[in-house]
C-alpha cells in the first residue's frame, strides 16, 4: 500500500488548492476514503471522508461548505479541493484508506493572511 500526496503550497487567505492523494496497492473504490490534516502542534484530525460509493461525502464543521472531496476511480486517485482558505488551514495534509494504519507523507499548506 502506497499514498502519495501532493498539491500543497503557499497560498494566501482566500485563495484555492487541490489536493492529490494517488494511491498504489489498492483501489480507492474498495474503501471509504478520508482525509486528514496535522496542524503544527497538534494531533492529526479527520476533516473528510467519501463513502466507498463514492455517492456521499461528510466533512468536519472547519470545513464544511470550503472544502469537496472527490475521487478519479481510472486513475486511483482522490482529491480535496480547497476554497476559500483561511490561516488556520495551515497543516500538512494527508489522505488514508477506511480509517486505517497506512499514510503517505502528507503535502503542506500554508496561507498566509
């Protein structure tokens, strides 16, 4: 099992990214997939998950209504489209299968105000 994610960067408060999370060893349409982030400091927290479907989607209160979660089945690949950022969305950024063990490296966002 491989993640990698990728997409992160400097933006500043307002701006936009997407994320990418190519996945190896596995299909993203056998799991529900989620996404995580790690503020400096702190634990790692769900922000939102894509059900296995791939019909709904559910997100943490922080970013409901910025963030849409989305996946390319072909391609195996999920992704996290980020509107509107503000500066409390600075962390590094990871996507991982079911709630699970495995984890890439993570990409890194930071906006600036």
């Amino acid at each position: 099992v491989r993640l990698v994610e990728s997409g992160g960067g400097v933006v500043q408060a307002g701006e936009s990214l997407t994320l990418s999370c190519v996945a190896s060893g596995f299909s993203v349409d056998a799991y529900g997939m989620r996404w995580y982030r790690q503020e400096p400091g702190k634990e790692r927290r769900w922000i939102a998950s894509l059900s296995r479907s791939g019909e709904s989607t559910d997100y943490a209160e922080s970013v409901r209504g910025s963030f849409t979660f989305s996946r390319d089945s072909a391609k195996n690949t999920v992704y996290l489209q980020m509107n509107n950022l503000k500066p409390e969305d600075k962390a590094e950024y990871f996507c991982n299968p079911g709630g699970g063990t495995n984890w890439g490296r993570g990409t890194q966002v930071t906006v600036s105000s």
